[in-house]
C-alpha cells in the first residue's frame, strides 16, 4: 500500500536533539547580564510573545556571547 498522499507525505519526522554539552560560549562573567536582563523583561512584559522587540534584545544578547567567545584550545 502506498503512503502517497497521506498525512505527512510518508516522511518520518526525527525529534530534534539539544546541542552537544560545552558547546555554546557562557557569559561566566556576566558581560551580557544587561541584555539578558532587557530582554527577561521584554518577554514579561509582552506576555511570553515572540514581539520584534524581543527578537532583537535576544539576537543582541546572543552575539555578545558569541563576540566575547574565546575557545579553550588557545589556552592549551
């Protein structure tokens, strides 16, 4: 029998897995702390929606991990 044409064209949809461990740069010095803050905020004061504003504040906070970023192998 052929599943052409059913639910979901016969594709299996795999559940999507978190990234590896120590992969993703911390703000262990709380360099980003202002803007996580910010955008805390945001999130409570637009009741959880995904609003532009927010978008932004994260997107902002994001690359300030990633700007300040130094990987372990330099110190090795």
């Amino acid at each position: 029998m052929s599943t052409f044409g059913g639910p979901g064209g016969g594709q299996k949809v795999g559940r999507p897995s978190p990234p590896e461990r120590g992969s993703f740069p911390l703000d262990h010095d709380g360099e980003c702390k202002s803007i996580m803050i910010s955008y805390l905020q945001c999130i409570r004061s637009h009741r959880g929606t995904n609003d532009p504003e927010c978008r932004n504040l994260s997107k902002s906070y994001l690359s300030c991990r990633m700007d300040r970023y130094v990987p372990r192998s330099f110190f090795h």
